[in-house]
C-alpha cells in the first residue's frame, strides 16, 4: 500500500471518529447576537461583552473552547477582563475547565474545576410515619462545575483585590457612571458565559 494511500485512509477514518463540536452561532444568540465578533448582555446589574470564543482540536476530537469577556462601564473603561478556557472531550463533554484573567490590572486565577463523577448509589430509608422526606435533586455534574467555578471565581477576584485597592476601584467605577458592587456582582455577571459554554458544546 503506498504512503498517499495510507494518509487517505488515515484522513478517512479519522472522520468517522467522534468529535466535539461546538455553536458559534448559538452563542451568539444566548447574547443577543454577534455584532463584529462580539455580543453585549447585562447581569448583575452590570454591563458586560463577550467576544467570538476560539476553538481548537486535537487529532482525537477533544475540543478546546476559548471564549473571553470584559466589564463595560460608560467611558470605556474595563477594570474586569475574563479568559474562560474549556476543554471537552470527543464525546462533547466538558471535563474542565477555569478562567483567569485581570481585576483593576491585578491577575486572578480560579484553577481548574474537574467533572465531578456520580455519588454512589444510596439505600432508600423507610420515612417514620406521619415523616414527609424531600426527594434528593438529580445528580447534574455540569450544575455543579458552573457553580464551582462560579464561587471560585468570586474568592479569586476577592482575593485580588485588598481593601485599599477596592476604594480605588468603587470610585474610579462611581466616577465612569458604573455601580458600585463587590466581587460577587461580577462572578455572577460571568455565570451566563459559563452555562453559555457548557449548553453550546456537543457532538
């Protein structure tokens, strides 16, 4: 068999592997729309843009998603920049991910939140009678990684900052038109790119 017919077959089976896809377009929707490689969407009270995320593969279909975002307040200024990095296997299923990024120049860094795997399954106990037991919540790993990531970010960017620098960063913010919120206003405003990422991958 020669080499150009080995790389055809090569190329040929390849694509008939599984890979991870993932929805440009349908993210652009969760925000509105793209307009020029980037989507605006307020939370948290706050005003925030995300841009086009980057993808790349690897030769096995796990996929790597890149998607960035900064806080807008009226003068154009970005105290907030955010670089969330996700990767997913050929199946389309995230497996980890974590943002990092720069709060009033100051770096920050959640580190990575993994997949959680399923709880072991639990005997049923017989309620005491006249006992009312709540049915426990479904076991959902991609819940629980956007909500591990979410309270690691709020930790990180309050570390980043210390009580001097926050005073600085409120008035600057108060002085450009914007409101004046802690680090949990922020780390919520991410949270719609976070579930954005995670509804958007697949095969």
């Amino acid at each position: 068999m020669t080499s150009l017919r080995i790389a055809l077959l090569s190329l040929g089976l390849a694509s008939l592997l599984p890979a991870a896809s993932y929805d440009v377009e349908g993210m652009g929707r969760d925000f509105n729309g793209w307009n020029r490689g980037k989507a605006g969407y307020v939370a948290a009270g706050w005003t925030f843009e995300v841009e086009k995320p980057e993808l790349s593969s690897d030769p096995d279909g796990n996929l790597t998603v890149r998607a960035s975002l900064h806080q807008l307040l009226p003068r154009g200024t970005r105290p907030y920049v955010a670089e969330l990095r996700a990767l997913a296997s050929s199946g389309g299923i995230i497996y980890s991910i974590r943002i990092s990024g720069t709060l009033n120049g100051r770096s920050f860094e959640t580190g990575e939140v993994t997949r959680p795997s399923a709880p072991e399954p639990v005997m049923p106990v017989e309620p005491a009678e006249g006992e009312k037991v709540e049915p426990s919540a479904p076991f959902d790993p991609d819940q629980q990684m956007i909500d591990e990531l979410v309270s690691r970010l709020q930790s990180a960017l309050s570390r980043s900052v210390d009580s001097k620098q926050k005073v600085k960063y409120d008035l600057s913010a108060w002085l450009a038109g914007g409101r004046v919120e802690d680090s949990s206003g922020l780390a919520e405003g991410t949270r719609p790119v976070v579930r954005s990422v995670f509804r958007r991958t697949g095969r």
